[in-house]
C-alpha cells in the first residue's frame, strides 16, 4: 500500500466575500465569530474520539499530521460506556456462516449483505489486533472467554467484565496519546464543516470537504484547515428522555454531514435498549445485555417471567422484540416499568462477571444479588445514519463518515448486539486504508475566518432549556417503541416550530456548546420523524399500528438534502 504524498499543499485564494452565497452557507456560518484566527492545518482531521477515530488515528499517524477532537474529555463517548463486547467468531464451534445468519435475521431483511460479510470476516482479526494493542480482555483457562447475547446462536462476544468499551478505548487511546503525530484537542466542539460547494468553488462536479469550523475552550472559534476529514462523532441517543448514552450523543455528525450536503439512510431505526435503570438520579445506567446472555430473567412487578409470551427465546430474543414487550406489559399494567431479576446467575458469577454494574447499583441502595431491579427501556444505538461505503466515503470528496453517524447497511433495521464495536473498527481500518490510497492531498489553507458582526449579547438562555426538554419530550412520547401517522405528524409539526425557533436565535446570539448541540439535536430529530413517516410497514425497529404487516420487499429509506 502506497504512502500518501502528503505534503504537497497548494495555497488556495477566495475571490469574492463569502457573504454572497445563498442558503445554509459560509454566510450564515459567519454569523458569530468571537475570535478571528486559524489553527494549524492538518493532513487529516478527526471528529470523535471514540473507537472508530482513535483506530482510526492510529492507522494514519505514520503517514501524516492528525488532529482528533472531543467536545469533552476523551471518556466521553459512546464506546467508554459500551458494558457487553465485541462480537466475532473467536472459538472453533463457531464460524463465519453462522454470524453472518445471526447479523441477517436481526437486521429483518434490511441488510446489505455484501457489508455483513466483509464486516463478519474482520471479526476474528480485529480483537486479535485489540489484545495485541493491549486490552485486557476476559479469558478462562488461558483461552478468550466468549459469552452469549440476544440473536447470536453462538458464544461469540469478547468482553472485559462488564466495561469492554472502556477497555478498548482506554487501550488505543493510549497509543493515540502517545504517537508525536496527533494532536488531541479536548473541549473542542465542531459547528460545521468546512465545504468547496459552499464557497462558491466546484460548482460542477463532487463537492470536496476542506476542513471545519471548532469552538475552543475559551469560546473562540477556529478555522482548521484539513486535507481529509473524518466525522466519527457517535450518535443521537440523546433525543429522546431515557437514553444509555453520554450526555455527547446529540447527533452532531449526522447533522453537520446532512448541512454539508450528504443523505441520510434509515434514521427510523433507534434501537432501543431493553434494560436502562428506571431511577429518577440516573436515567442513563444500561443493565447490559450479557446479563440476560448469562441466565437474567425479566420479570412484572408480582414476579411473572413475560417474555416468552412474545418470544419463544424469552430474553435472549432480538432487542426490539424485547423492547417491545417491556414497552406493552407497561403500558398494559399503568405501572413505570418492569424489572430484571439477576438472581439466577447467582452471587459468584454476578460479582465476578458484572462488577462496575454491581458497585454503581450498590451506591444507589440496589442489590441484584437481593432483589430485582427496575429497568425500562431507553435509546440505545442509531442504526442509521450518514449514506457510507464501508471505508466511510460519502458523496463529498475527502469527507468520511464511520462509526454510529455513519450507515452501511450492515444493521438492516435492527442492530445485533456487540456488533457495533465490530463496526466501527472495521470502518475505521478501512477508511485508513482508502485515505493512504488517495493521490492528491492539498490543502486549502486560506478558508474564510468565522464572522460575527451583527450578532448582539443574550439577555436570557431560558429558551434553550425550553427548546431542549421540547425535543427529547416530543421524541419519547411520539416517536418511540411504538408509533402511528398521528404520533409522527404531531412530532413533525412541533419539531418544525422548535427548529424555526432555534434557526432564528442562533443566528442572533453568540453559540457556546449547549446551542451548538441543540441545534443538531433538533435537525436529526425532525430528520428521524421523516425517515419514519416514509416507511410504510413494520420493520425491525420500527414498528407503526398503521402499518403492522412487514412488506415483502425490503428498500433503504434515503433523505437527500436540497442541493446548496
């Protein structure tokens, strides 16, 4: 594989302002500089830091100058909080076919095939490579412990206890820290990206991505300039009430992405987790899934084991049919929610194999070892997402897309679990391999600085609050488990108010992160409301009482944004 010729930069002059685009564009985004500088430029700039961007640095850092940025500490990402694993087949009794037919009958249908198998093949491979980098996974016996999770006929998850994805990512991260290529910027939020088509240039022909505009700690915005940018942000847990994500999964990838011009794939299909803890103080603790691998039961408020009144596999079912029948036996009992009982697996495995879940109960009065615990289910994972090939490449030359704000189709409707760690690793190798590909690497040095003439101080941010608890309201109560053309059209129509809303004070008011969030929060909901109102069946995740049957033939739902 060649080495890019990465230094061969080509000084880029704008001719004309910027102020004479029209539509979402370089004027818009100049509405609110609050201090005019440039950073330095890079070969290739990152946009997340979780498993995909750190993977992703790593396989890049010889070859050129990295930036990876986080809008908060480097933990806070949607990989640090992954309990369960990484899926591949590891063990002799398993094989490639088998996890392929798993991957195929979750995904109802809806999968690309071709991208399951090339996915399912790396799996072996990639944990191998994770072990080598460092990180701790479980092992009995001298050999890789494997446990068993919902859909998957075989025991084919690797784990670290019950904190994988904090294992993981503590193990690259460390590699990423230490390389004298990257640059990690903490506490950098990304507003927009930065593209050729909106500065008036290639006005015939792909559009290229050029770099972004970040907001530093100190509150000033930045040009960075970048050869090849990737957005591997995470996903958008965070729109609905109840989620399992961090407090950064506000769907700013796939928002930037559609701003710049991309299509979004499948937004309809969030897969909802069966097992958050139901508590008022942490509505984000995941009961992991390889608590119901091991022997958990879920069970009514008087004992009664449900599930397998909707599945013959009773809790090892698929997360949406497990989901489903918590969010039925709720509403149908007028109680909050259901309850996981773990007491089958006994004390020895549920101290040995789950012990952060065990001290982070404890500490708010909660025994598994004693009782059941109340759980519902919460947003868990977006199996949609920005329109990628497995190496991330998008519409837009030099952009890439990987990880959860990225769909290549391999999730189909529904996601099986531990698959997602599998992804985004994936993703992330390949998208490394395509960029050292690549011929031309120039980069546009001269881009326009953020502009915030006209923007005046705020007198009150009681708006944003409002803004945001509206979002993630409307999202839960409208657009869940559960949905109807009645649900989606009252969403659709409150979610058009609240973006008007938010367009007309961001463009008035200086931008800090909680705007810059609400803001894509917004668009990726309405976005998800679309998706789903143009899908006419049930599927997978998505499941309407207007449309209860499955069609017979399975199509993608594509949004394109307009044309710039």
């Amino acid at each position: 594989m060649p080495k890019m010729a990465w230094f061969s930069f080509m000084s880029w002059c704008l001719c004309g302002p910027a102020f004479l685009l029209s539509g979402s564009t370089l004027a818009e985004l100049g509405s609110h500089n609050m201090h005019k500088q440039h950073a330095a430029d890079f070969d290739v700039l990152i946009i997340g830091s979780g498993a995909a961007g750190l993977l992703a640095a790593r396989k890049l850092a010889d070859f050129g100058r990295i930036a990876i940025v986080n809008k908060g500490d480097f933990s806070d990402s949607n990989t640090y909080q992954a309990q369960g694993g990484i899926a591949g087949v590891a063990d002799k009794a398993d094989s490639f076919e088998s996890h392929i037919a798993d991957t195929l009958k979750a995904g109802a249908g809806l999968c690309h095939e071709d991208v399951v198998r090339q996915v399912v093949m790396r799996g072996g491979e990639i944990i191998r490579e994770l072990i080598e980098l460092g990180t701790d996974f479980d092992t009995r016996g001298g050999e890789l412990h494997l446990t068993q999770e919902g859909g998957h006929s075989k025991r084919r998850v690797a784990h670290a206890k019950d904190a994988t994805g904090r294992a993981i990512g503590e193990a690259l991260l460390k590699h990423v820290q230490a390389h004298p290529n990257i640059t990690c910027l903490k506490h950098h939020q990304a507003i927009d990206l930065i593209t050729a088509r909106r500065l008036g240039r290639y006005a015939q022909g792909a559009d290229r991505c050029l770099g972004a505009y970040l907001l530093t700690p100190e509150g000033e915005i930045i040009t960075v300039p970048a050869a090849q940018t990737i957005v591997a942000s995470g996903g958008a847990g965070k729109v609905y009430m109840y989620t399992s994500n961090p407090h950064a999964a506000t769907g700013d990838g796939i928002a930037m992405a559609w701003r710049a011009g991309c299509p979004v794939m499948n937004l309809e299909f969030m897969q909802f987790h069966p097992t958050c803890l139901f508590h008022p103080d942490v509505p984000t603790l995941l009961l992991t899934e390889a608590l119901r691998g091991e022997g958990a039961h879920l069970v009514d408020s008087n004992g009664r084991r449900f599930v397998l009144d909707y599945d013959e596999r009773g809790e090892l079912a698929p997360r949406d049919i497990v989901a489903r029948a918590i969010d039925h036996e709720i509403k149908k009992s007028g109680t909050d929610c259901m309850y996981l009982d773990a007491r089958p697996l006994g004390a020895e495995k549920i101290r040995e194999h789950f012990p952060n879940i065990t001290e982070r109960l404890h500490g708010l009065g909660l025994d598994m070892l004693a009782a059941p615990i109340p759980i519902v289910p919460a947003a868990h994972y977006m199996c949609g997402g920005v329109q990628t090939d497995l190496a991330g490449c998008t519409n837009i030359e030099r952009l890439y897309v990987i990880g959860e704000s990225a769909c290549t189709g391999l999730h189909g409707a529904n996601r099986l679990a531990s698959n997602s760690l599998l992804e985004c690793l994936v993703m992330a190798e390949s998208c490394a391999g395509h960029i050292l590909q690549e011929d031309q690497h120039d980069i546009f040095k001269q881009l326009p600085v953020w502009d915030a003439s006209g923007v005046t101080p705020e007198i009150e941010r009681v708006q944003i609050k409002q803004n945001w608890d509206e979002v993630r309201a409307t999202m839960s109560n409208y657009v869940g488990i559960v949905r109807s053309n009645e649900r989606l059209r009252r969403a659709r129509r409150r979610l058009s108010i609240i973006h008007e809303e938010i367009a007309s004070y961001y463009w008035q008011h200086p931008i800090g992160r909680d705007l810059i969030e609400l803001r894509n929060l917004s668009l990726v909901a309405e976005l998800m409301v679309r998706s789903a109102q143009s899908r006419k069946e049930s599927r997978g995740l998505h499941y309407s009482t207007d449309y209860p049957e499955t069609s017979s033939k399975a199509v993608d739902t594509v949004l394109k944004p307009e044309p710039l």
